[in-house]
C-alpha cells in the first residue's frame, strides 16, 4: 500500500500544484489540495494509464480523500 501511495503522491503532484508532504490519505483533493473536477478526471487518467486498470466515472465521482483512491487502487490491483 505505501507503494500505491508514493505513486499517488506523484501523481497528484503532476495535475494539482501541491507540496507532496501535505499529500496524506486524509487529505480532501478538492479541499485541502485544491484539486478541480478536471483535475480528478485528469488524475484518474493518469492512475489508468500507469496502473493499467479501469476507473468508472462513477468511482471517480465517489472519491474525495487519496486514501479513497489508495483503498480503490488496492481493491482494483488485487482482484
């Protein structure tokens, strides 16, 4: 899981300009991270691409805090 996670920090540091120490599984993209709609959509595009999975747009619009997308990508890596 801190291997998901460090790449999530990644990531999300490519499309939100965030310091990535104030990236934490708690954190809010959009309110704490400042993240937009198209930024979620972004991210989950490059999560797909580096992952090699599928993101439901209906999964995206669930997620709120990286540890949602860290507890998605766990489930999703290990069916």
């Amino acid at each position: 899981m801190n291997e998901i996670f460090e790449t999530l920090k990644e990531i999300i540091c490519d499309y939100v300009e965030v310091d990535a120490d104030a990236i934490n599984p708690d954190a809010s993209l959009r309110y704490d991270l400042g993240a937009t709609s198209f930024d979620l959509m972004n991210i989950a595009d490059a999560i797909e691409e580096r992952f090699n999975l599928k993101i439901t747009n209906t999964a995206v619009v669930k997620i709120k805090t990286v540890g949602d997308i860290a507890q998605l990508l766990s489930e999703k890596i290990t069916q």
